[in-house]
C-alpha cells in the first residue's frame, strides 16, 4: 500500500478492506443538485447493487466514481486513492490529468448501450486498451483476450464485428473487454435494460461468475432477482440520496422505508 493510501485511509477511517468508499458525495449541475451527499462501502470482492427510479442520480454516482464526472463535495476513494475532490478537509484535492487516466483505467465500466468500437472487430475491441493505454505486447494481449473471450462464451466470435453479433454477445465483448485492462472494480450501469428478455440471462451468468471469481462490483440494475441473489448489499436510491441499505434477501423482503416498498412492489 502506498503511503497516500495509507495515509487517507488513516485520515478517513476507510476500513482496511474497502475498495470503494463515499462519504457525502455531492453532485450539481448549476442549480440541480443531483446527489446530496451519498455513503457507500463496497469492501473489496463484494458486489454492491444500486436500485431506484429513474433520476434518482444513480448513473451519475457510478460516473463520479469513474472519474467521468467531477464532484461538488464529499469524499471518494477507490482503493485508497481519491477521485476528485475532497472538500472536507482544509485542502482541496484535485486529481491531476496524468494521474486521471491511470486510476480510470483501474475502474471498468459497462453501459446499457454496450459502446463497443464498432469498426473493430471482437479482437480488437478487447486489445485495444491493454495495448494502447498499459502497453502490453500484441501477443500477449491477444493470448490473454482469448483467454477472456472463453471465459465469456464468445471463442467462436473472435473475427467478428459488432453489427454481426446479438446485443447479448455485443455485452459480453464488453465485459472482457473491461476485464482486459485488469481493473480493480467493475462499474455496470443497467447492463442488460437495453436486451431482449431472452438475452439477458447469458449476460447475468457472466456476471455471476465474474462475481463468484472474486471481483469487486457495482451494479446499477433493475434485475431484482439477480440483486437478491448476487448482491452482498442492495442500496436504494430516490431523489439523489440513498433512502435504504441493507442484505438484498432481508431488505426485498422486509424494505423499511415506505418509498423502497413502493418503489419494489412496481418492480418485482
Ligand atoms: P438515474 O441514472 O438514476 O436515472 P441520473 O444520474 O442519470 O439518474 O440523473 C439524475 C439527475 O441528474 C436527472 O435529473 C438528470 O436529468 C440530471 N442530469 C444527469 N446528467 C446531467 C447533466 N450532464 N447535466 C444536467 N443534468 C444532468
Ligand atoms: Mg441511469
């Protein structure tokens, strides 16, 4: 551990197994205040799964724990290290642009819209990063992006584009293309919303097995059941703040809060 690790964790109270920690994230756009101050624990090797309505800011958190936005308050640390801001001290900290890239290429993201590089075969989508962004040697990328590629079910699509595949395919080519640079967290934004029902079980088997091997992730989804039975923690969200945390099984079958029952007896 690095001595900027030890140290915020020290100053932070981070436990010594969190991979992802939130103290009172804040988030505006202008006047829009889209998150007020959310917690989070995602101890390393758990899987944290984040339900809510639409709006609720859910999207914009896991963006803010990628870097993709800057936060307007509160404390972020992955792995030790900070993302943007930390306003509560007496120094403001602000990750700089070189370092920016190295601790985003640590943190995998899978959107609903899988956004593979369509003129690029399976491949090539998988080795580009590791090649480009870690330098790793062509051939060893390739071996290791096979390796990947099994893993997933996709061996038999290695030549192929985007556009020949099934959006559940298209899917897990993202996933391995993510687990290609190795990171330390995976960050899944409604990952199967965008699939035919029938699709989207091979895309949560991935998943589970991703989950079962080890990694750490958070996962935005309205697959309750997967949350149930994946989820070491279920984080209900409403309005920009988190309304209920708990054990998936106890909270889907006990919520506490009015809103989290109302909000699940729409979804399941
Ligand atoms: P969710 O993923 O839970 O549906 P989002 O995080 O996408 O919610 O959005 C939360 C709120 O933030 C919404 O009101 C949305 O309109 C607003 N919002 C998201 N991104 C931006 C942006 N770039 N500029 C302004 N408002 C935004
Ligand atoms: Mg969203």
């Amino acid at each position: 551990m690095s001595n900027v690790k030890a140290e915020n964790r020290v100053r932070f109270g981070v436990p010594a197994d969190a991979m992802v920690f939130a103290r009172g994230v804040r988030k505006s756009y202008g006047q829009l205040e889209v998150l007020k101050g959310v917690d989070i624990d995602v101890p390393a090797g758990s899987v944290a799964c984040i339900i809510g309505p639409s709006g609720s800011g859910k999207s914009t958190f896991l963006r803010c724990i990628n870097h993709l936005e800057k936060l307007t308050g509160g404390i972020l640390l992955v792995d030790g290290e900070f993302v943007g801001y930390d306003l509560r001290g007496d120094r403001l900290y602000e990750v700089k642009d070189d370092e920016l890239c190295q601790r985003r290429a640590e943190i995998g993201m899978l959107f609903q819209s899988f956004n593979l590089f369509s003129h690029m075969t399976v491949m090539e989508n998988v080795i580009e990063a590791p090649t480009q962004v870690r330098r790793v040697p062509v051939d060893r990328a390739k071996a290791e992006a096979e390796v990947l590629l099994a893993r997933v079910g996709l061996s038999d699509k290695i030549d192929r584009y985007p556009r020949e595949l099934s959006g559940g395919q298209q899917q897990r080519v993202a996933i391995a293309r993510a687990m290609a640079m190795k990171p330390k967290v995976l960050l899944f934004d409604e990952p199967t919303s965008a699939l035919d029902p029938e699709l989207v079980g091979e895309v949560l088997q991935v998943m589970r097995d991703l989950a079962g091997s080890g990694m750490t992730m958070v996962v935005v989804t309205h697959e309750i059941g997967f949350a149930r039975e994946i989820g070491d923690q279920l984080i209900f969200m409403d309005g920009g703040a988190i309304v209920e945390r708990g054990n998936p099984r106890e909270m889907i079958a006990n919520p506490q809060s009015p809103r989290t029952r109302e909000f699940l007896s729409r979804v399941l």
